[in-house]
C-alpha cells in the first residue's frame, strides 16, 4: 500500500457517500511566537492498494513528529479496509480528518506521517517558522 496523496487543508470534510472536500492547502504556517496553539485544520490522504491488499483490513497509526525526532507528538489509529474489486480496477481508502488545538512549541518542519507498522505509507511535512519582525525605516526629511 502507499498513499496516493497526502494533503494539509484548512478543512476536510467526508461525506457519507464518500466523496471528500479539501479547502485551503498549504505547507508553512508563519505565526508570531512560541508555544502556537493552530486552530483546527485537516488531513486527507488516498492509500492505493496492491493486488494482493484488496479487500483487507488495516491497523495504520498518522503520526506527528519534529522532523529530525523519532518521538510521535501526536498519534492517532486508523482502521483502513480496502474494497474487494475485480480485475484491474483500483482499490484505494481515503481518509478525511479533522485535527482540533494542535500546539507547536517551536519553529522547524513537522511530519504528518502514516504507518502501517513500522513502515511509512506516506507522509506531508509542515514548516512552522517565526515571522521576522520588520525592519524599522528612516523616514524621509521633510520639504520644511
């Protein structure tokens, strides 16, 4: 299995029927001091599977972590089963959610990340930066 896509949105939302609504992506949130409480934001991911996965189920964890750490910030479990299909159609699970009150304690690039085990799925990185405050400018003499 691997993802297809893994995105961060403002807002994701998955219908009943399955059909799935991604507004606003982005990679680098810019704020102006630590700790930064991110109000709520999605993740939407398409896993393909393989000929042999069709129909299986699956524990996955997404997982949260600074990029150069190993240590999850943030873990959450996710049953993925895939649809039984036939012959060469594709079988793939989506997953739309919504992620409440993040906090980020400091600047650098964050790895969403889904595992199945120990191995990765697939992965979106966040760069959270610090804005840099703007440099002050010597007015221009006035004509008096």
């Amino acid at each position: 299995m691997k993802a297809s896509y893994f995105i961060i949105a403002e807002s994701v939302h998955m219908y009943p029927e399955g059909k799935l609504v991604i507004v606003g992506t982005f990679d680098l949130i810019k704020v102006a001091g630590f700790p930064f409480v991110f109000r709520s934001f999605g993740i939407a991911a398409r896993v393909d599977a393989q000929k042999s996965e069709k129909g299986r189920k699956y524990q996955l964890d997404l997982t949260l972590r600074k990029s150069r750490s190993r240590t999850p910030i943030l873990s959450i479990p996710w049953i993925l089963t895939f649809p039984r299909t036939k012959g060469r159609v594709r079988s793939a699970a989506v997953l739309g959610l919504m992620l409440p009150q993040l906090e980020f304690k400091s600047a650098g690039d964050y790895v969403f990340e889904l595992k199945s085990g120990k191995r990765s799925v697939g992965e979106s990185v966040l760069c959270v930066r610090k804005t840099k405050k703007p440099k002050k400018t010597k007015e221009a003499p006035s004509g008096k």
